[in-house]
C-alpha cells in the first residue's frame, strides 16, 4: 500500500514542478484524504479482531 501512496504524492510533485498548482494541490487534498480513511479504517478494522 505505501507504493500507492509514493506514486500519488509523486504525481502532486509532477503538477507542482509543472507549474499546475491546482491540480497539485487537487492531487494532496485527495491522497491525504485517502490514506487517512485507509489509516483509520485498518485501524478500526484491527482492533474489531
């Protein structure tokens, strides 16, 4: 799952060197969005066991 992270924070790193700040910052929100839920899931998901 880290690469998943990795390849999409790579990508706000390609539109913020390309000068498409809105897109970048698009790109962050939504990774940051995603990992959070995914964190908060797993860790829900694990203390239910």
């Amino acid at each position: 799952m880290k690469f998943v992270w990795l390849a999409a924070y790579l990508i706000t790193a390609f539109f913020t060197f390309t000068n498409q700040m809105m897109l970048a910052m698009d790109w962050m929100a939504g990774t940051m969005l995603a990992e959070a839920a995914y964190s908060a899931g797993t860790s829900l998901w694990q203390k239910k066991k």
